[in-house]
C-alpha cells in the first residue's frame, strides 16, 4: 500500500571548521554539485527578511538582495566567472534540492515506513 507523505522540513545550522587554504575548494565543491544549488535572495520574493534586518546585516549575510535583475541572472547561471564573485561573499547560502519522487510504504507488523 502506498501512502502519499507531506514533507517538512526545518532550517538548521551545522557548524564545522574548514582551514582557510581549502574554504575557497570546499565551495567550489558545493557549486558544483547538482544537489545542491546556490540560495538566491530577491527582494519580491523575499519581502520578510527584507523588511526584517536591518540594511547592514542585509549588506552582509543577504548579498544578493541587493542585486539588480542582471546581476541575479549572472549568478542563476552560474559559471567559472560568477564563481569569483560568489567566493568573494562574506556569507553564502546553499539549498539542497531533494528528490521529490521519493515513496513511502506502511509495513502492517512493525508500522514502520520503508
């Protein structure tokens, strides 16, 4: 029997120390993933936290709230030349992109989901 699932999901920070000589590889890394992809905010869409933090917080932890509709378009499509730009962000924010065709079954003796 199959049993459609809502998915939830929460935000959470992990810290972990990378030396400063591999940060620059590790995000390249992430870059290239194709799970994961880089977290563009925009101001339409992201009116909360637009109106929420201040604009030096906004300077630095949102960046790219601050971009114009050209300079967005450069980091969606993002190559070896945004590359630059993106490492040179005080800070940087990533989505996962999770695979959403994943099914759930309900085992009878356990009640467990596989």
């Amino acid at each position: 029997m199959s049993t459609n699932i809502k998915y939830q999901y929460s935000y959470f920070i992990k810290p972990f120390k990378i030396e400063r000589k591999l940060y620059n590889k590790y995000i390249l890394n992430l870059l290239k993933s194709k799970k994961i992809k880089l977290k563009i905010f925009q101001k339409e869409k992201d009116i909360q936290i637009d109106s929420y933090f201040e604009k030096n917080i906004k300077d630095i932890m949102f960046k790219s709230l601050l971009y114009n509709k050209e300079q967005i378009k450069e980091l969606k499509n993002i190559n070896e030349k945004t590359y630059s730009k993106v490492l040179n962000m005080p800070c940087i924010c990533f989505e996962y992109i999770i695979d959403q065709s994943t099914q759930a079954k309900m085992g009878e003796e356990n009640r467990s989901i596989f």
